[in-house]
C-alpha cells in the first residue's frame, strides 16, 4: 500500500466508494450509502470543466481537467511512507506544501507514527531518521 486517504482513521473493510461530485472533488464515502463522506478533496474546478481521476503507472492518483488536462490534485503531494520514483520530497514554496515521509504506527495500522524526518514538524532542516 503506497497511500491511504484517511490514515488515522482508515474505512475498515471493503465497504469505501469513491466518486467525483459536482464540484470536480474526489469524494470518498465509507459505505454505499453516500450520506457523510469521509474524505474529499477541497480544489475548486471551473464551473463548465468536468474532471477524471486517473491511476498512472507511477502509482500516482491523479484528478485531472479533461479540457485542459491539468492536474487539480495528485497522491504524490500526500506521501505516507513510501516514496516511489518521480515523488517529490520537501518544501514547495509555491504549492505550500511540505512533503515529508512518515512511518505507520504498525504493520497493519496505517496512522502516522512516531518516526519524521525532521526534529520538529515544519523544520526546514531534515535529519532523516533511518
């Protein structure tokens, strides 16, 4: 497993179903029922632009605009604790997005863990823990 929506609160099971709403979201339910969602993405899709969720090859979850075929999320932006080739690792200042690996609580718990790569959360300065 590469990457896991809701890692500190995982859907138990089989029972998840995940769709694109009307807003060009990835919505991610946890049963068939679709009443509360319990995960989603939160990127704003212009009005008359449809989106498509894509699985590259690279392991990538990507949701894409059909018409101009840019990415409005991606998984490699979320890393858990496993970095594939073509993930990026730290701080993209003009995303604002720090990516950072973090360990799983257990082999079969995948919240995060006690291990980071950095001394404390938002440093700039990683000391890698191996």
């Amino acid at each position: 497993m590469v990457w896991v929506a809701i890692r500190n609160d995982p859907i138990i099971g089989s029972s998840g179903f995940l769709f694109i709403n009307q807003s060009g979201n990835l919505v991610l339910y946890g049963n068939d029922d679709q009443k509360l969602p319990v995960w989603s993405t939160n990127d704003s899709v212009e009005e008359n632009d449809i989106c498509a969720a894509q699985l590259l090859d690279s392991g990538n979850l990507i949701l894409v605009r059909k018409r101009s075929r840019n990415i409005v999320s991606q998984s490699f932006d979320y890393l858990t604790s496993t970095h594939l080739p073509g993930m990026k690792l730290g701080l993209d200042r003009k995303l604002g997005i720090d990516r950072f690996l973090t360990s799983w609580r257990s082999a079969d718990d995948p919240g995060i863990g006690d291990f980071f790569p950095y001394d404390q959360p938002k440093s700039l300065t990683a000391n890698l823990c191996l």
